[in-house]
C-alpha cells in the first residue's frame, strides 16, 4: 500500500503544477490584449500604408509574364548549373521536377498551365554531349529549337563583375536581328521571355546589368551578361555566356508547321561521324607511308651489300685462257669435244642417192 500512496501524491502534484501553468497563461494573454488595445491606435497607420503600396504596385503590373524553366531527365553538370544561373538572373521564372525523354514535348504546355506560366524554356540533354533549348509561348506559339553551344557558367567563369539579384535587367540587340525575318522574331520571343515585367512582386526596382544579344556568322546568336559599374556605363562581365544556334522555328508550341528551317544547322551527331572518318582516312594514310618507307629502306640495304662470288673463277667466262688452271682446261676441253660429238651426229648422212 506504500507503493499506491506514492503514485497517487505524485500525481496530485502534477495536477497543482498544470493548473498553475494554466492561471499563469491566462493572466498573461489578458495582459496582452491589454496592451494590443492600447496600442491598435498606433499600429492602423503602417498597416494600412503597405496595403495601399500594395494594391497600386498590383495594379501597375500588368506585364503578368512567368517563365517555366526546367531540364530533361540525364542533363550533364554544366546544363544544370546554366539552368540554375538563368533561374537566378530570372525573378519572374519558376522551375519543376526533370522532365522524362519518353513523354512528348507536349506536355510541357499542361505543366506550364498548371503552373500559371506562360513561356517555357526547356533544356533538352542527347547522349550526355549535346543541350538543345527549347524557348515556347504556351498560348498560341511559336517555339524555336536551339542548339547550345560553348557553354561557361558563373562559377566556372568567375568574373569581376556582380550584379544585385532579382534586379531587372536592360536587353540590347545587334542591328542584325532587324535584317531578317525569322530574327526578328527571334527578337521578339527572348523579349518576352528573358524581360522581366515591370513592377513585378518579386523584382527590384533597379537596372544594374545588361543581357547582350549579338549575330556571330551562320546567324549564332551569342549570349552575354554585362554588369552597369557605374554612371559611367561601365561594363563588367558577370556571366553566363553560350552560343545559341537555330535549328528550326515552329508555329505552334512545341508542335505545328515549320516556318523556318536552318540551312546552315549540321546535326553535332554527323560532324561526329565525318571526324571519325577523317581521323581514321589519315592514320590508314600514315601508316601505308610508314610501311613503304620500310620496304624502300630495305631494298636499298640489299642494293648497297656487296656480294661475293661462292662458286670462284671455275666458271667465269670472261676471264683470259691462259689465266686457266689445268683442271680447269680439262674440263673445258671434255665440253668441247661433247659439243662436237653431238654437231657431227646431227648432221645429215650420205644415203647413195642422187636426188
């Protein structure tokens, strides 16, 4: 019975302490609405200035412009780590999970819906070698295909410069995009694209860094990133930087009739393949050259020995008789009669006849 009337004083206990607990709270939120109702004068005025700020800043956004910005399932590190920089230089951009290679490009238009955005720009990975960018408008297109080339990110290039995050930013064109048709249209998509909205929630109100875009030969479009230093429009370069090149521009998103196709554009797969060839056309070639280096090598050695005669003066013919040793005039002359022997039995014999 000792052991029961233990528990049950300590449970009597710990009923006293949370019933304390519960005066103490309750005298405490009492002293605080009193405190709220004295100051709730004060507090109307801040409150009701953010809402104002608020609402006109909502009502000058009209530009409700999002970009989806994501990869294909196996991207490398370098496509990866150029997504993540164009996310950050991005305050209206919105990322998602890797997309699977299986599914069709068309259901990046859903997931763009879903999203409440209303471009798309999708890294597409081949083989782990080669990024493909897709730049879309989900609602009515178009959409261009580019294959991206010489790539450097932030972290790789390490620049001077540095600009503010979620800052807006100044687009500046070559005067070649207004020379041809499908760049103006180019033009026209990475300014809806890449421009950030004025006014928009997550920007700055700010410009401190300028994306250049610039037509290199075969209409490359090469891609840079500037900081503003100064009043003095100083620029520094902050980075990324890539080369895009066109391959095809399609009327509708991710789908539709193709408008322009690149003449210039050669598939990474078959430079591949013409490169192989060529390394292989030219080793066959040396090694053939080596080959009949050796062979002439060797014929030259064997013209340059000189030989000696094994079978001796026996049987050379051009030396004088008296020269002769005995033997071999002995010989000689055995041939000699032979010859004759088989001379005189060939000839033709008297028959008796006179015909």
């Amino acid at each position: 019975m000792g052991k029961f009337s233990k528990i049950k004083k300590v449970q009597q206990e710990e009923q006293e302490t949370a019933q304390e607990k519960m005066e103490w709270e309750a005298a405490g939120a009492k002293d605080s609405s009193d405190d709220s109702s004295d100051e709730s004068d004060d507090d109307t005025h801040p409150t009701t200035e953010q809402s104002e700020v608020t609402g006109r800043r909502a009502e000058l956004w009209t530009n409700r412009e999002r970009v989806l910005v994501l990869c294909s399932r196996g991207a490398d590190v370098r496509t990866r780590f150029l997504m993540k920089d164009i996310k950050d230089l991005l305050p209206h951009a919105k990322g998602d999970s890797k997309l699977d290679q299986q599914k069709s490009l068309k259901a990046l238009n859903e997931i763009a819906e879903m999203k409440n955005c209303t471009k798309v720009m999708y890294f597409e990975s081949r083989k782990r070698k080669d990024t493909y960018l897709w730049m879309s408008n989900v609602e009515k297109g178009p959409s261009i295909k580019f294959l991206v080339h010489n790539v450097h990110t932030m972290k790789e290039l390490k620049m001077s410069g540095n600009c503010l995050k979620a800052s807006r930013p100044i687009l500046s064109f070559d005067d070649a995009f207004d020379k041809k048709p499908q760049l103006k249209l180019i033009k026209a998509v990475l300014m809806q694209t890449l421009g950030t909205p004025h006014h928009h929630p997550r920007s700055q109100p700010f410009v401190d860094h300028v994306f250049n875009f610039s037509v290199g030969e075969g209409d490359k479009i090469w891609f840079r990133n500037f900081q503003i230093v100064d009043e003095s429009l100083q620029l520094q370069e902050v980075g990324p930087r890539f080369v895009l090149e066109m391959v095809r521009l399609f009327a509708g998103s991710f789908e539709g009739a193709v408008l322009y196709d690149n003449p210039n554009y050669i598939s990474p797969n078959v430079m591949r393949r013409e490169h192989r060839k060529g390394q292989n056309a030219y080793i066959e070639k040396q090694l053939a050259v080596k080959a009949s280096n050796v062979k002439q090598a060797k014929v030259s050695e064997i013209l340059a020995e000189k030989t000696v005669d094994l079978v001796g003066k026996e049987f050379d013919t051009q030396i004088p008789i008296a020269d002769e040793s005995e033997a071999a005039a002995q010989i000689s002359a055995q041939i000699e009669k032979r010859r004759v022997r088989k001379k005189k039995s060939r000839d033709t014999k008297y028959t008796g006849s006179n015909e």
